[in-house]
C-alpha cells in the first residue's frame, strides 16, 4: 500500500511539475484558449509567455513609410474591427 502512495504522489508531483514548465515556457498558443473560468484563471500568464516568445522573431518595420499605415489600416478595417472596434463603427454581436 505504501508503494502506491508513494508512486500516485510522485506521479502528482512530476505531472504537476510538467504543466508548470509547459505553461511558463510559452509554447502554448493563447489563441486557443477557450472562454470559461479555468481560461480567466490561466490566461494573464499563459498569455505573456506565449507573446513573449512569439514576438522574438519580429522584426518591427521602419515606421517613417506611410503607405506600411495605409496598408495597416486597411488590413485592421478587414480583419480586425469586427472584433476590436473603430472610430464609426457599432459594436456587433461579436464584438460585445
């Protein structure tokens, strides 16, 4: 009996160990979080970590080429204000 108690809390703590290491290395996309209390609880760490080191490998455009803004805000007003909104724009279902 002792054995398996030993084994089960040894197995606990190298589980708990593992979940530890995967949510603070980043490699879990926040993007694929679901929406529910578990996701409130986790999300504010998994979610730094995972834009930490997902942003390395960004190299940030020169920021004196206007057309880079046309171009932004067209891609923004595309595939972005949907969700996160604009100046004019009423907040649909989604976005609330």
């Amino acid at each position: 009996m002792r054995k398996t108690v030993l084994t089960v809390i040894i197995t606990l703590v190298i589980l708990i160990a593992a979940f530890t290491i995967y949510i603070y290395s980043g490699a879990y996309d926040i993007g694929q979080l679901p929406h529910d209390s578990f996701a409130e609880w986790l999300g504010p760490t998994v979610k730094e970590h995972s834009i930490s080191k997902r942003i390395r490998h960004i190299t940030v455009p020169p920021m004196n080429d206007t057309a880079m803004f046309v171009i932004g805000f067209e891609h923004y007003n595309e595939m972005c204000s949907t969700c996160h909104g604009g100046p004019g724009i009423i907040p649909d279902e989604l976005s609330k």
